[in-house]
C-alpha cells in the first residue's frame, strides 16, 4: 500500500466550488462500491465520533440516500443525496441538502451538486469530489454555519487543534 | 460579513498589507511606501480587506490606523482546517474500510 496517498484540497471562489481530490490504495470496483453503498458508507462518512446511519439508499438515478449524522450524545443531523447521473464505476452527481428524518428539505440551507469522478491507475484509484455551490455566498454561509454548529461534526478534533 | 473574505486574501499585495498591519497598526501613508503602487491602489487594498472584518480602524487625531482583525482570521482558518479535517478523517476511514474490503475477498 502507498503510505503518501495524495489529497488535493481547495476553495475555488471563481466558480463558487470546492475541490477535493484523494487516491485510495485499492481498485476502483472497491471504492466505488464503498461510496454508493450504505452498509459501506455508514462505516466511513461520518468522521468519528460521529457515525452516519442510512435510513433508506436507493442508488440510481433519481433516488436518493437519506441518513443521519450521529453524535456521540446522540444528537442527529439529518441529510440526503438525490442522486442525479450515475455512469457505474465512473462517476456519479448528487445534489445534497439538510433536511429533517423524513427527507423534507431544510430551504434555510444552500444546496450544492456533487460531481464524483473515480479513475484507476496501476491498483490505486483518484476520487476526485467538485462540490458545486450556486453562488458563493453559500460557502460563506455554510462557512458561518460551521462557526456556529461546528460544522456538523469534527468538533472535537477542532478543539484539539485549537489547543497547540 | 459584507466583503468576501477568500476573495481578499487570494490576492498577494493584501495579503502583504496583512502581514505588515499584523505586525503593528499602520496609517495608510506607511502602508502605502512598502508598495511599489499608488497610495489609491493601496487604499482600495484596504477598503477590501475592511469590509470583509480582516482590518479595523481607529481614529488617532487626525490620521486613521489599521489594525489586523485576528478574529476574522482565527474564523477562516478554523473553518478551513475544521473542513479540511473533516474530510481527512473521513478518507482515512475510507482507507482502512477499504483495506478490510480488500481482505475479505481478493476478487476486482
């Protein structure tokens, strides 16, 4: 296994976009298996302590993943996917919003299109994530939001940060 | 936030003005002669940087001083590094699922 697996990460004003790259020591049937999979991705899209739980997965186009985000008290943030192209194995676009239990959508926040590219090379695939916002006062607020909620999550590795 | 604060900080010459003004508060004659532009282009810097909460100003007699706003800065880069992290710990997550995956079966 590679031990230096890239990650690329920026903020592109311009265009209202966030760009994250990262490669994966394994090949791109595993990976995108552990992206659009909820057994899967309930064990990996939360970052700990919190744990993502799927309430319903339904992976194709025009359907959508509804799940909530779990803290360690218990506190849940609910959030969906509504999948929107799906090329298997290639790449996939969803648009995602915070919503309640039952998947009605949260208008008070900024949607953004998720467009995930997979690309294998010699065992090692690159997840390449362009989160697109319609205009960038949403990453401002989403931004401020995470100031004051924390982000959703994460807060505890902030808090450790914050003390070096 | 009226200004936009990663449009602020992309630019070079701002984030120089940021760096002088975090080392002590400055009028904007003394900022203007590190630059090798207009004091004009050196105030519209300015302008760009207070709107957006980085510089705050304060009225000494007759001459304003820019002071560096830390907190504004503190808050972008919390987020930054919070979101950063974020998907850090979430990849390395990723990582070790995928090596549990890759041990269950050996096929694709």
């Amino acid at each position: 296994m590679k031990s230096n697996l890239l990650m690329n990460f920026s903020v592109d004003k311009e265009n209202s976009r966030v760009n994250v790259e990262r490669e994966f020591a394994a090949p791109v049937g595993k990976v995108w298996a552990a992206w659009t999979q909820s057994e899967l991705l309930d064990q990996w899209w939360a970052p700990r302590p919190w744990k993502a739980r799927t309430k319903s997965m339904d992976f194709r186009e025009g359907g959508s993943w509804l799940y909530a985000m779990v803290g360690p008290e218990g506190e849940e943030h609910w959030a969906k996917a509504d999948y929107k192209t799906i090329n298997p194995q290639k790449s996939f676009s969803a648009i995602d919003a915070f919503c309640d239990e039952n998947g009605t959508i949260n208008q008070d926040f900024a949607r953004s299109t998720w467009t995930n590219t997979f690309t294998e090379a010699d065992g090692t695939t690159t997840v390449s994530v362009v989160i697109q916002y319609d205009k960038y006062e949403d990453i401002e607020q989403i931004m401020q939001m995470g100031f004051k909620e924390g982000f959703t999550m994460a807060l505890g590795n902030l808090d450790e940060l914050l003390e070096k | 936030m009226k200004g936009d604060i990663f449009q602020a900080i992309a630019d070079p010459t701002r984030r120089a003005i940021l760096v002088l003004i975090a080392a002590q508060s400055m009028t904007p004659n003394a900022l203007a002669e590190h630059f090798d532009t207009t004091r004009q282009a050196v105030s519209k810097h300015i302008k760009v940087l207070a709107d957006c909460e980085l510089l705050t100003q304060n009225k000494v007699g007759r001459e304003i001083h820019y002071y560096f706003n830390p907190v504004k800065m503190k808050e972008f880069d919390h987020w930054l590094t919070q979101f950063k992290k974020h998907w850090e710990d979430r990849f390395n997550q990723l990582d070790q699922l995928l090596i549990n995956l890759n041990s269950d079966s050996n096929e694709k």
